[in-house]
C-alpha cells in the first residue's frame, strides 16, 4: 500500500478522528487548569488588575493572547487528522498577526519616539522569557500526548503548532499577571518567548510524533 493511500484510509476513520479530538480537548483543559493553577499559586494576578481593565492596552494584550491562543489550538485540532484540510485555521493566525501589528503602530504614533524604548525594554522582560515558557509545559506536555493518537503528516510542523498553541496559553495567562502593558513590549518579549515554546515544539515533534 502507498503511503498516500494510507493516509487517505487514516483520514477516513471517523473513530479515530473522534477518538483524537477528545484526547486533545482533555490535553488542552488540563493544560489550562495546571499552568492556571501554577500562576495563581506563585506569582497570582495583578493586583489593579480590575481596575485598570478598562485601558486600552490591556484589553489589547488580553486580547491579542486570547486570539493568538484559540487560532493556535484550532490549528493543533486539525493538524493530527490527516486529509484534513488546513488552509483556512493556518491563515486565521493572520489575525493575530495583525492585531499585534496594527497596535504597535498605533502605540507608535501616539507616544513620542523618545519612549519607544523604555516601552519596549518594560520592567519585567527577562521574568516574562522565563515564565511564559514555564507555563505552556503542561499544555505543551498535553498536545503531545494527545497527537500522539493522531497521525500529523509532518511531525515538526504538528510539534511546532503544539508549542505554538502552549505558547499561547501561556501568555494568555501571564498577561493577567504582567504590568507591562505596551504593545511594543508584548511584540518583542511575549513573541520571544512564544517563538522558543514554538521551537521546542517543533524539536520534540519531529521525533516524538513521527509514525
């Protein structure tokens, strides 16, 4: 039997799609639970969180996380069903994309180009590198274990939209944490550490969800 031929069998088992699905829902529940968990047990939430939610900035980076994370994880939902059209979730990260794209630059006309480096440097860069990581071990830990019972056909691509997806839950949380609001802090240090969670799950698939 070829491989296409395979392929095309694995994508018509409607079981195993079903099956997947499950899996990766459960993956992605526990992930948020635990890496929730570990944030609120460490460093919590901001503390004026409520009271400054209303500012643009950081209804802009609730939101920009949010988005980011969903159209990561539809992506992983498809990804490890092979046959599976993915044109349409692979283009809805433009979104995100855009959001972020469209904030810098607001925030760039606004404020005098004098301060776009102290906007950009923040006061928690280095904490934000370390911890975004830290919380997409559990979500990242999950989406691989649940593809496993998929069959991605490109086992780096399906490990890097995992690391994407964890990434992105990651930040999502942290930015309930985070003071620093600017959008030129959050394209430069949360894309940092989205882009090594993305990496390294890139690394990881290619040999743990090879078949």
């Amino acid at each position: 039997m070829k491989t296409n031929d395979l392929i095309n069998l694995l994508a018509q088992d409607a079981p195993v799609r079903t099956r997947l699905g499950r899996v990766l829902a459960l993956a992605l529940v526990a992930g948020v639970v635990l890496s929730g968990g570990i944030l609120l047990s460490t460093i919590g939430i901001r503390h004026d969180m409520w009271s400054i939610f209303e500012t643009a900035r950081v209804l802009f980076k609730i939101g920009f996380t949010l988005v980011l994370a969903v159209t990561a994880c539809i992506v992983v939902f498809r990804i490890g069903r092979p046959g599976v059209a993915m044109k349409a979730s692979v283009a809805a990260l433009l979104l995100p994309l855009a959001l972020l794209i469209a904030a810098v630059t607001a925030e760039m006309n606004v404020i005098p180009s004098a301060a776009w480096e102290t906007s950009l440097v923040g006061n928690n860069a280095r904490f934000c590198l370390m911890f975004i990581p830290l919380l997409s071990l559990a979500p990242l830990a999950g989406f691989m274990l649940a593809l496993r019972n998929g069959a991605p056909k490109r086992p780096s691509l399906a490990g890097a939209a995992a690391g994407l997806a964890a990434g992105g839950i990651a930040a999502a949380l942290y930015a309930w944490h985070c003071p620093d609001d600017s959008p030129l802090f959050v394209a430069t240090w949360y894309t940092i550490a989205i882009a090594a969670v993305t990496a390294i799950g890139s690394l990881i698939g290619r040999r743990y969800l090879r078949w």
